[in-house]
C-alpha cells in the first residue's frame, strides 16, 4: 500500500477529525473459518452512531461499543416510520487488501432516500470517511471464507419525542456491522419467481424508489404467501393497472430477449440498484444491448411462448446476481433455459464477485480500497 502524502494524510484528518472512538472492553469471539454466519444474525464489537438536532445541524459523531440504544417511546420512528437506510459491504481481496464496492453511490442514493423522507441530508464525503475509520476497526471481522463478507447497514431514524405527523427534529444515524457467509450456500442456482396479482408493493408518487422501511412492510404479506407456495421472491406489478413489471423483493430484475436485455424503467415506483445500475454499465461496456423501458408481463410471458425469453435474472447487493429457474403468473410457469443459469448471468456475477474481491480490475472508481489486513 502507498504510503500517504502530508496533504493527504491532513485531508484525512479534517475529514474525521470530529469523529470519536470508544473501544469495547469486552471483544466477541470473531467467526472461525467455515463457520455458517447466515445473513444479518451477528454482528461486531463496535457500531457508528451520529445525531442531528435542528438549530446544530449533524453532531457527535463517534464509534461506540456494540449494544442496545435508548429512544422514548414517542419516538418518531417508531409511529410513523419516518427512517431510511442502505445496504453494501466490505470484502477481503485475497493479497489482504480491504475493499468497499461504489459506496458514493450507497450514500448519495441514501440522501435521495432522506429528500423523499424529510430527512437531513448527509454529508456524503464524511459519510465514507467515518465507514472506512469503522471498517478498520473491524476488520478481523471481515470472513475469510470464499465469497463471505462484512455486510454494512448505515440508517436514519426520527428519535424525536413527539406524537403528531410531523417530520422530526431530532435523528440518529448508526452504521451497523454483520459479517455474513456467502448468500448462496449451496452454489449458484436459479430460483423460482413468484409473481403477485393481488397485493402491490409501490406507486409512482410513492416511496417506491427510497429506501425506506414502509416499503418493505408492505411486502410482506405477498412475500409470506410467495414462501407457502415454496417461491423464493415475489415479483411485483405495477399499482395502477397490474400488468407493467416492477422489481422483485430485494432485487431489480432483468430479462433477456431474443438477445437483447431488458429491465424496467425507474419510473418513481422502483428502487435505483447500486447493483443494477452497475450491471448495465457493464453490460454496455461490452457492446450488449440494453434497454431500460415499460415491460408488461404479457410481453414475458409471449416472449416464453416463443422461445425468446433466454434469461431471467435479479440484481441486488446481497445475491449480486439470482438467476431465475421458473416465474408463475396466474395458473402460468414461464420455465427460463431448462431452469440452469445463462451465459450472461454467469458472466455478470462473475465479473461483478471479481471486481468487488478484488480479484480483477474493475472500470475506474468502482473498487474503493481502504486499507489492509
């Protein structure tokens, strides 16, 4: 690793310089090697906690040890849901470098999320600087399993004591650490897709493209259903007519046609990907065809009838890429390439695991290095 310059290392010391740090007096155990972690169940020793009061603006940043947080009961948050949050991850290359994936782009998606919900922005460089201060603090928490990794979840919540719907005027912002295995087990394989007809997820309009918690709890009900039926994810149909294609889940989803690969616009309802946004640029790079526009499921589900629908495939910072086996529509399965995974979902998540391990060279910017094991 370079060494840093006078000015940068002065850069660095502005840009944290408010941030303070309390180390546990009582350090958990770190994951083993080829221990099961399972996804968000374990977390590290220390957590990143910052508040915000009108009049003082972001205040009293600091790296604390691990634990419950105290809020009334009246909080905000907890009447009227009025919080954001992100989800990336940091990763261990295998000559011990450690290494964040576009996280500008978590943190700017973050505070488009906050716009949404009347929340203060954040300053996105000081944003970055405090996660990379709290990812080398854990980084023996980063697993050195293939494919594991130390999942980041940075979030706002209204903390202001006060019953009435109003937008608070007090937050907390804390970035929490979950080392998590790899999200597929048992290999890479396609997964079937539910797709709901009754419940809708999002309108435009709505909270659809932030990330927010309200979006989720509306999800579940769908999801629950989906899980019965033994699918995987539900994916969901617009809220007005019920037939254009939205997202799945946790995921944004991609089709490919006839050679040509399509994904639905983000017309106010679905959310941004860090992922898919990430997969298209790529996908453009190499000289595919990529079309962002309306999709119904009508035109999928002719595509099938077809033969033209070659693959199927979600996008997301947990899986990266899921490769869809089978969609159900009604009484209709839509089977997608002998339910095995295609060319291009290979390609992509192979590609994509390489840049964010560290194992390939990524486009310029992407791989964010911020230090060594």
């Amino acid at each position: 690793m370079r060494k840093q310059n006078n000015n940068e290392m002065e850069k660095r010391y502005i840009e944290v310089k408010n941030l303070t740090i309390e180390r546990t007096q009582t350090p958990k155990s770190k994951p083993e090697k080829g221990q099961k972690l399972g996804f968000g169940s374990v977390f590290t020793d220390h957590m990143l906690l910052m508040n915000y009061d009108v009049g003082q603006g972001w205040h009293d940043a600091r790296i604390v040890p691990f634990g419950p947080i105290t809020m009334s009961p009246a909080a905000t948050c907890l009447h009227y849901a009025q919080e954001t949050f992100e989800g990336l991850k940091a990763y261990r290359a295998e000559d011990g470098r450690v290494l964040l994936f576009r996280p500008e782009e978590n943190f700017k998606r973050m505070n488009r999320s906050n716009e949404r919900m009347c929340i203060p922005q954040l300053d996105v460089d000081f944003c970055i600087e405090s996660l990379k201060e709290l990812v080398l603090l854990e980084k023996e928490w980063i697993p050195t399993d293939a494919e594991a990794s130390l999942y980041l979840r940075p979030m706002v919540i209204g903390v202001e004591s006060r019953l009435g719907v109003k937008d608070a005027d007090s937050y907390l912002y804390m970035v929490l650490c979950s080392p998590s295995g790899p999200y597929y087990a048992n290999g890479l394989k396609p997964v079937p897709i539910y797709v709901e007809e009754k419940y809708v997820r999002a309108v435009r309009g709505g909270t659809g493209d932030a990330k927010t918690g309200g979006n989720y709890a509306a999800s579940m009900r769908a999801q629950h259903i989906a899980h019965e039926c033994g699918y995987s994810q539900v994916l969901w149909l617009d809220g007005v007519e019920k037939k254009y294609v939205g997202e799945v889940g946790a995921m944004n989803i991609f089709f490919v046609v006839d050679g040509e690969v399509l994904t639905p616009e983000l017309d106010g309802s679905i959310l941004p990907g860090i992922t898919r946004m990430s997969v298209i640029e790529l996908l453009r790079r190499e000289g595919y065809k990529v079309t962002e526009r309306k999709i119904t499921i009508q035109e999928i589900a002719d595509a099938s009838d077809a033969g033209k629908l070659q693959e199927v495939f979600g996008t997301g910072t947990a899986a990266v890429i899921s490769p869809v086996g089978h969609l159900k529509w009604g009484d209709k399965v839509m089977t997608i390439n002998n339910e095995e995974i295609g060319p291009i979902s290979m390609h992509l998540y192979q590609e994509l695991t390489g840049i964010q391990w560290g194992r390939i060279q990524g486009p310029e910017g992407w791989s964010m290095e911020i230090g060594r094991m």
